[in-house]
C-alpha cells in the first residue's frame, strides 16, 4: 500500500480505513489524495484480508472537496481534467469494490467531499456534521457523481434545491430526508462507526458483493430483469461457502463463522 500523510491508511480486523488528513484545508483533496485514494482502493479490491472499507476525516470536516488552491494557480489543470482523472475514477472504483464501503462523515462534507460520501454503501455522520452541494457557490455543476447519486436518493425536487441553492442540510436532516443512513451522537459516534464496520466485516461478504452489484444495476432495469438478475445471482449465492456455513450454523443453533468465499 502507498504511503502518504494527506490520506492515512490502516487495516484491522477486517476494516481498511482510509482518512482524510489535511486538516489544515479542511481535508480538501489535491492531486496527491485523489491518486493516493484510487491506489488504496485498487488494493482493497484484490486484498483478500480487507472485507469492508472506512472512509472517513480528521479534525472538524470530512472533506471539502477539491481544494481550489490547485486550480487557480498560473499552470493549473482545467476543473474538468481532474474531475476526469482524480474523482471520476474514485466513485467508480467505490461502485465497483466487491467489498461494502462505510462513509463515516465526521464533520462538514462539501462539493466533491459530500458526492464521494454519498458513493459509498452506507452513510453515517455526526450529528454536528453536515452537507454542501457547494458547486454552485462558484459557478459550476456538481460532479464526482452528485447529479446521479442526489436525485436518486431523496427525489429531484430535493436534489435541485440543494444544488441551485447551495444550502447546508443538518445530518439530521440529511438522516430523515433519506440522504444518508444514520446520524450518530458527537459523543458516541466513533464508538458507533467501528461497531457498524466490525459487524459488515464478519458478515458473508460474497454475498454483500453480490447485493451491491444488483443494486448498482436496479435503476437501468425494469421489473422483469431484475427479477432475472435476482435470480441469477442467487443462484451464485447458494454456491457460497458462506451460504453453507449459515444455514449450518442456524441449524446447529451458533454463531457462523463467514470467510467471503
């Protein structure tokens, strides 16, 4: 795994935890974390040891997005190449990981740091935390997939507010508008995160892999083919060690033991 200062990485337990770590700049992503992030998950992918992901931030935010030092320098990159090379290829390894991704979002998530949560699987924040579709701020679209993920999570009416206006959403609100999954105490959240992570860990992860690959599909299909795609990927499912070990272990009145095989 590469090292690297401005993105931790850490593997316990089953849990690979990615960090934001500049928490000078609120923990915006240059071209150092963007790159960094896409090799992190590349190796989580193909790591056998990892079975779910944690991304998450230090200090007060999550991330917020790029970090526009980087663009407005004399010999700096046009916004859509590094849309193109830095954030398309994050959201779309995250889509594509056989693995579930958590994103823990600890403080403020905006522009690019907000749609780069809302990829992920599952999405937890602080209370005290909260979202920006802050791209219309100055003068542009949101990216990294917020134009996909948004409408589809809370309805177009919702999604076009919030990215027209720019308004911060609460992680309550965020909580009870659909946006994400759970909004945790200040107090008790890191505990809370690392239960949610252990617990997707030990779960039967071929199966969750399977889940996710249905799910990503679910907005293309009509009825008739994905109830074809169910059917096929249960299918596969049945053939799981972890499908065997279940059904044993509920038989034999115990706690399985799931390998992700």
């Amino acid at each position: 795994m590469p090292e690297n200062d401005s993105l931790l990485f850490s593997l316990d337990a089953g849990v690979a935890t990615l960090c934001f770590n500049r928490p000078q700049v609120f923990n915006s992503v240059n071209k150092e974390v963007a790159l960094a992030m896409q090799q992190h998950l590349r190796d989580c992918q193909q790591n056998p040891e990892v079975r779910a992901v944690l991304l998450t931030g230090t200090g007060k935010a999550f991330c917020a997005g790029q970090d526009l030092a980087e663009i407005t320098g004399p010999n700096s990159p046009e916004v859509a190449e590094i849309v193109e090379k830095h954030y398309n290829p994050i959201v779309q390894l995250i889509r594509d990981l056989d693995k579930p991704v958590v994103a823990a979002v600890n403080g403020v998530a905006a522009g690019a740091g907000a749609n780069l949560a809302l990829a992920c699987d599952v999405v937890v924040a602080k209370e005290s935390a909260s979202f920006i579709q802050a791209f219309s701020k100055i003068g542009l679209i949101p990216d990294s997939g917020g134009t996909y993920f948004l409408p589809r999570l809370i309805g177009m009416q919702r999604a076009s507010a919030l990215m027209l206006t720019g308004d911060k959403v609460s992680a309550a609100e965020a909580a009870q508008m659909g946006m994400i999954y759970k909004a945790f105490p200040d107090e008790s959240f890191e505990q809370e995160v690392a239960a949610l992570v252990r617990k997707l860990a030990a779960m039967p992860t071929k199966g969750l892999a399977y889940t996710k690959q249905l799910l990503n599909g679910t907005f293309g299909n009509d009825l008739a083919q994905q109830l074809r795609n169910e059917a096929d990927y249960q299918l596969r499912a049945g053939h799981t060690t972890d499908y065997r070990e279940g059904v044993s272990a509920f038989l034999e009145k115990r706690q399985p033991t799931f390998i992700g095989a």
